[in-house]
C-alpha cells in the first residue's frame, strides 16, 4: 500500500458487522471502491473460539475463504490497525504511518471485554475470552487436574465451563447473580444450575472473586474471604463498546455505545456505524439498546452497507435470539427476559409453559419436544414479549413460529396455535 490512498467506502472492522457491511455496500453499488480494514491476521466466527479450545485448528474459525471477499471486488486490509481516524476531513492514519483517505465510513470495530477491577487482575494466568489468541492461551492451560475459576455464568462462561470440564479441569464458576440470569427467568436458571453441578461443575452465585494472588502467576483466589488455589482464572464478564479510534468525533448512546438511528447512521453524516460498538434498537419496547450479539451484528450490517451504497434501507428494531447448547442440554432465549423488561421499565410476569394436551396430531405435533422446559414472558395486556426454553434443541420451525408471535406481540392464547399453554 502506498503512503496515501484513497477509497470511497472504508469499513473499519474484520468481524460480522463489518464483513457484511462491506459485501452488502459493494454489492448494492459495484462502482463502489470499499476497502475493509481488520486487525486480526483473518476474518472468524467468534463463536468458533470455543473449538479452538477443544482442539480444533485455526483454520476452522474463518467466515470465509481467504479469496472471497476479493471475489466481491471488496480491497481488504486485515493484520492493520488504524491508529487514529478523522471524521472531519475524513483521513485514517494506520499504525505503521500510513494513510488512508475515504469519502464515506462504518465504524464496526466490535466490543472490548469488560473486566470488573479486581486485585490482582493483571496478573499472569488471568485471561478474558474474546478472540482467538485469547481461546489459544486458555487451551494451554487446560490440561487435567489444572484448577480454573470462571467469574461470569453467561452463556460464554457457562459453555467455557462445559468444554473445561470434559478436558478434566477443575472448574468453578462464579457469578453474581444467577446462572443465565440475562438469559433466564429463575426456574430455568436453577434447572441449569443443578445441571451444571451434577455434572461435577462447581458453582457459586450471590458471590465475586473478591482477589487474585501469586507472584508472577496465579497461584489463588479469595472468596468470601476464603482461599482457593487456582492455577488460571478466566474473566466472561460481558463486553463493552470499542469505540477510542473515533474519540469525541461521535455522539454516544446506550452504555457508551455510538447512537444510530433506523439506518445505521451516526451523529456525522456519511458515517455509518454497526456491530458491538454501537447502539440498536429494541424491535418489542422499540427503544434503544446496546446488545453485542453476533446475529443483530449481521443484519445491522447488511443495513449499513446497503445505506452507503445508495439504498434506503431502514428497520424497525432487531428481535433478540440467543441460545447455545452444553452438556447435552440446549438454551433458546428469544425476545425480552424479564433483566431486561425491567431495565426497560416494562411491567412483566413470567409464565411456566407446557405442550397442549389436545394436540396430538397435525402440524404442530412436532414442534416441541416433550422433556423440554418453557417460560413465557408476558407485558401487562398479556402479550407475548419473550420466551425461553430449555432441554433439546428447538428446530428452525419453532423458532421461527415462536418469533413471529413475539413480533407480533400476540395475546397469551395464541401460543396454543403452536401447541403451547400455561401450566
């Protein structure tokens, strides 16, 4: 590259959001110079990560092959970091001194993991698990017998615990809260508790590390004023908005993420932002959120790109999906959890579902499996806002039957259309 260039679209950010965004702008206008900068020496699924713990190579993460986004026509520019970037007179200046000029932009540079300030921290042995790199060294302290404290039982730390244990570490998870509780209403959430200790995973709620200690290693940890050895600790405290490549220039919203509108723009015009460095919106409550999910990156994305293409591409707000599968056992969360009613200021109840006796055969017959546990949250005219499930995978079809309710905020009776009814 040379010294100074020039492109039309610059997308800054090698993940999800950034990835499509910059196939759909190229797409939507093939005349369209984009270049794509990324950090890391390749684009990946971060979900992926946790194969890398459990063996798998580095070549297994990648969304693509290392053509296709040539194949779009797309420059991409990935092991490059941008140091500063200048809306105003729209420059980027990279790390090793060289500059990049662009006539419009999508900040998609993704989150940053959150770790709480715990002495000790910093220590050697004290990981948090957000990119490859992070999952490699982690991979190297997994061996049997090796004892990990996890602080955080989200869905990550939760499935982190899972692939510890059948490598035969010594796992103990501690959360705050309640296991899943951002997923979860309590009945499932003890559900998924008990399950986790059954199989040999201690965990503790209602409690945090309180401290690290070792010398140049991590030698223990102090909980509830008690010390346990620990030979590793792995923070899965959520993440936050990366965003200090852009400084002041922005106006920032929801926990410090940068404000969008319904097409993805940003406070200064021509500059798109998407992905786990901005705010959304939420499609139930239709307010603003900040939700560093790896599906609503994607379609905001798509959003953004099409906009700085030449479209007019808008949407009403995204519908949360999240779920994973551990032990045996599948989570489906989708829409609203009660965390997050209340966060909203929406009036809620929680509902224990169960499969409609008097389906027994037909169309949705099917649908759930028997053994699996579902909650219903409930808005205050008794509409469907969010629903929750635990057991076996739901297929496609039930996901899409129950989303589409939820978007649609059907009354209660409506999920006996499914084959669904409260206990």
């Amino acid at each position: 590259m040379k010294r100074l260039r020039r492109t039309d679209i610059l997308v800054i950010g090698g993940g999800i959001a950034g990835i499509s965004a910059a196939i759909a702008a190229k797409t939507t206008d093939p005349k369209k110079e984009v270049t794509l900068v990324g950090e890391e020496p390749f684009p990946y699924r971060r979900p992926s990560i946790f194969s890398l713990i459990e063996g798998e190579s580095l070549e297994d993460l990648a969304i693509f092959g290392p053509n296709c986004l040539a194949e779009y026509g797309i420059k991409s520019l990935f092991g490059a970091k941008i140091k500063a970037l200048d809306l105003e007179d729209r420059l980027a200046r990279f790390e090793d001194g060289k500059k990049i000029s662009f006539e419009k932009a999508v900040i998609a540079t993704g989150g940053e993991p959150f770790v709480p300030p715990v002495e000790g921290s910093s220590m050697n042995g004290v990981f948090s698990l957000r990119s490859y790199s992070d999952a490699l060294r982690i991979r190297e302290m997994a061996h049997a017998g090796a004892r990990c404290f996890i602080v955080g039982a989200g869905l990550i730390g939760v499935k982190l615990a899972s692939i510890l244990h059948k490598r035969e570490v010594k796992v103990t998870l501690v959360e705050l809260k309640k296991v899943l509780w951002t997923l979860l209403e309590e009945p499932l959430s003890e559900f998924v508790r008990d399950l986790l200790i059954s199989n040999g995973i201690s965990v503790v709620e209602g409690q945090g590390i309180e401290s690290i200690m070792g010398q140049e290693h991590v030698s223990s940890v102090k909980l509830s004023g008690k010390r346990y050895n620990a030979d590793f600790v792995v923070f899965v405290t959520g993440v936050r908005p990366r965003v200090e490549v852009i400084a002041d220039q922005l106006k920032f919203g929801v926990r410090g993420a940068i404000e969008t509108d319904q097409m993805m723009r940003t406070s200064v015009e021509g500059v798109y932002a998407c992905g786990d460095c901005s705010e959304t919106i939420d499609l139930i409550s239709g307010m603003k959120t900040y939700r560093p999910i790896g599906s609503i990156a994607y379609r905001a994305g798509i959003i953004a790109g099409g906009n700085l293409g030449g479209e007019e591409r808008s949407y009403g707000g995204f519908l949360r999906l999240q779920g994973d599968e551990f032990l045996g056992t599948s989570v489906t969360s989708v829409g609203l959890t009660g965390a997050e009613a209340r966060a909203l200021g929406i009036s809620f109840k929680a509902l224990i579902l169960k499969q409609a006796q008097s389906l027994k055969i037909g169309i949705c017959s099917g649908l759930f499996e028997p053994d699996a546990k579902f909650l219903g949250i409930l808005d205050g005219k008794e509409r469907l806002i969010g629903f929750q499930a635990v057991g076996h995978k739901l297929s496609r079809k039930a996901i899409h039957s129950i989303s589409s309710l939820i978007s649609s905020k059907s009354k209660l009776e409506e999920l006996r259309s499914i084959g669904l009814e409260p206990t």
